[in-house]
C-alpha cells in the first residue's frame, strides 16, 4: 500500500486548480504534487470535474519520462502488491494496446509457463476490443477470473500462469483515472497509457514487461507514428523506473486470425497450442513469445529464443499449461481435448462476395462492432457461441458469391443488425494489394 507524502521540507498543498494550470502551461509535475494528486484520487478528494480537466491538461501537453515514471510508481502504491519473490522462476507479463480477434494472451501465458516463466496476467479493459478475453474465457463452462490475490498467487507458484481480471484491490487508483478518462475523452493520452501499463503489470509482480502496441482501423491508436511514439514512451519510462520493458508495433489493419467471437476464439487459441492455427497468429505469437523468453535470460539468442517457444507449441507442453490454468481457475478441461463442448451456434451462414476482385482493405473496427452486434443478449451478456470465422485477410483472391467468412448465429434480428457492419468492413480491387508487415518495429 503507498504511503503519504514524506518530505524533508515542509510541502504545501496546492489547490487542484492551480495544479490544472500548471500542466495546462506545459510545465512539470514535482515528485510531491504527484503524490498529492493520488493521495487526492484515492481518498476521493479531487472532484471529478477537476480531475477530468487535469487528465485533458495532461493529454494535451504530455508529460517527461521521469515525470510519467514517479507517477506509474504512486499509482502502482495505490493498493495491494502482488508478492512474487518467493517464487524464482522469471515473472514476465504482456500488454497489449487491443484488437480485433487477438487472442495471444490466451497461448501466451501457458506458453510461458511451459517455458519456465511465470506470467501473472491481470486483464484491464484497455487491453479489449469490443470482446474481452475474461468474457471469450467464460465461453468455457465454469471458469472463473474473479479471484482473489492469494488464489492469484497460489495459482502462479503451482501452474505458472493465471488470468485475472482487474479489481480495486490492485491499482484502484489506475481504475478510477480510466472511467474519468473514458468520460473525458483522454484516453489516447501517451503517458496516461503508460502509467496504466506499467502500474498495473508491476503491482502483479511482474519484473519485465512485453508490449504489444498495436495500429490502425482495428485498435484504439489509428496512426502508425502515435503507435510508435508510445511504444518508445513506454520502454523509455519503463528504463526510468528501472525495469526492463521490450515493445513491439504491429498491425491491426485487419483482424489477427481466422476468427473473431468467443467461443470461436478459445477453440482457435487451442489450435494454436496444438501447433496449428492460422499463420498470422502463429507469428504473432512466436514473435511475443520469443522476446518474452529472451527478456527472461530463459534464452539468450534469438535462434534459441525462437526454437524454445516453437518447440513448447509443438510438443503439447503448453497445451497442458493450458488445461492446467482452466481447471485451477474453475473450467471444465475437457474442453480442452474435445473443443466440441464449447458452445456452438444453432446458424451458420456465409457472407458471400458481391463481386471478383482482392481483398484490398478490411475494417477491423467495423468487424469488431458487428460482432458485438451480433453476441448481445437483452440482458447485456454476450452469447458465447456467436461470432464469424473463416476470415478472408487481405491480398485473398475472391470470386463472386465466394464467402468473405462463415457467421455463427443464434438470433436472426442480431444477425441482420450485424451484418451491414461486416459488409462494409470488405473493400475489394482488380489488383491485388501488398500485404502488410505484422510487426512493423521492435522497441527495446
């Protein structure tokens, strides 16, 4: 837990107005004005009117590394810290910035584990598009991510990894400034981002951190050069804070897979964990998992780094990393051999192309919105059957009437709803596009 402002001379406390022009004119933040701020947060002090008006003041004008760090720090002192110490394997977490069928976390994690790195995973809802992983995980029957820190912890020491989603025991202060920033329309904000990633991921216990910024239609950061310039906020901070941070941008200008949904998604990850599964996923994964375990001294090259996470896909090690994790935290692992029992829509339809051509764009955006269309329930849960698979990626050869993808339905009034959004996503041309890099740079 933090402690309140200790200083050597006497701090005088400033009014949070004067506090909003001071980062409004572009100026810095001292050590103590920042502890102030989230002494203020905490005790819900600061109004919310204000705070949101110091978030914009902060979106606008930015903040220094050093800056950012010190408040990474407090945020991270705001609740209870996750103690990892007595476990010696490497703890390494990932963050992603979002998107539209990515499901590495559900293979990264047992990966790791089945590497010999404990990767303790706290799920906050600026790592989701549209369709969280806690909500794809409840697709398989009694699973649970709800769970308290001790459980949490007792889970790492015994399976390696564990997925847990964000409470206000950790970093409640972290969870408060999302909802303002949400409100307020500061969720872009650089360093705001990164006091989020890296507060949370170190009050998990992790020692390191691998960042998956992701760009364009399909994720909250739409231009390449603002991915870029937080992937190097990020480690920058991170270096002041004196942990070791990797970041990677990629692509997200289409969705990552042949699917997108919930149930649709666990059966795809587990493919995947066979070492099966679609290309584009397979190297996404391969190229988080071999930082991961090089960020980890597991492995030293990055020959080696690559064939240690190829081999654990390969040899069913991580599969069983992965039935491990579903039945500490409440599931049924017999999911895991027979993907069947996952929830299965009662229609299947395709949605055929309206002319021959390439595929030359795709909206994820668009398909991440239709989807949701399409999983909601009048009760506001989502129907973990439903979702599209078979996705057509860009640079594919259609002919007309061809399905750009399979959708997987129960209700025919959420189908037709969705799918003016999944028809709008395509864009087709006689010319077949160049096919976008996935990984567009590596940050360290």
């Amino acid at each position: 837990m933090r402690k309140k402002i200790v200083s050597p001379r006497k701090f005088v406390k400033p009014s949070y107005a004067a506090l909003i022009e001071k980062k409004r004119d572009g100026n810095e933040f001292s050590e103590e004005e920042i502890r102030f701020l989230v002494d203020s947060v905490l005790d819900r002090e600061i109004p919310d009117s204000q705070l949101a008006a110091l978030l914009m003041a902060i979106y606008f004008q930015g903040m220094a590394a050093a800056e950012t760090a010190t408040l990474a720090e407090e945020i991270m002192l705001s609740g209870e810290m996750v103690d990892l110490t007595k476990l010696s394997r490497p703890k390494i977490d990932k963050f992603s910035t979002g998107g539209v069928g990515d499901k590495t976390s559900l293979v990264l994690g047992p990966l790791a584990a089945a590497c010999g790195v404990v990767m303790p995973t706290i799920n906050g809802v600026d790592e989701e598009m549209e369709i969280s992983t806690r909500e794809k995980l409840g697709a398989i029957k009694g699973f649970k991510s709800n769970l308290e820190i001790s459980d949490f912890r007792e889970q790492l020491s015994k399976v390696g990894c564990a997925i847990m989603a964000q409470n206000d025991q950790i970093v409640p202060v972290d969870s408060i400034l999302y909802r303002i920033r949400q409100e307020c329309g500061s969720i872009p904000s650089l360093p705001l981002i990164t006091t989020s990633v890296l507060s949370r991921k170190l009050a998990a216990g992790s020692e390191s951190v691998v960042v998956d910024v992701k760009w364009g239609n399909g994720s909250f950061i739409p231009e390449l050069d603002q991915a870029k310039q937080l992937a190097r906020n990020i480690t920058r901070v991170g270096r002041a804070m004196k942990k070791r941070v990797v970041a990677l941008v990629t692509d997200m200008n289409q969705p990552l897979g042949d699917s997108v949904g919930t149930a649709l998604e666990i059966r795809e990850a587990m493919d995947l964990l066979r070492g099966e599964g679609p290309e584009d996923l397979k190297e996404m994964v391969l190229k988080l998992g071999m930082e991961v375990v090089r960020i980890s001294g597991v492995a030293g090259s990055t020959l080696s780094a690559k064939q240690t996470v190829q081999r654990h896909l390969e040899d069913g090690s991580a599969l069983a990393k992965f039935r491990d994790m579903v039945e500490a935290q409440g599931g049924d692992p017999k999911v895991v051999d027979d993907p069947d029992k996952l929830p299965k829509a009662k229609h299947c339809k395709k949605l055929p192309s309206p002319k021959r051509g390439y595929v030359h764009t795709i909206n994820a955006g668009m398909i991440a919105r239709g989807v949701r269309l399409l999983a909601e329930r009048k009760n506001g849960t989502l129907d973990p059957a439903v979702g599209i698979s078979e996705v057509k990626k860009v640079g594919t050869q259609m002919k007309q009437g061809e399905p750009l993808m399979m959708i997987h339905y129960n209700d025919e009034a959420n189908s037709e709803a969705a799918l003016s959004y999944l028809r709008e996503a395509y864009r087709l041309a006689p010319k077949r596009p160049v096919s976008p890099d996935l990984v567009v740079e590596r940050v360290a």
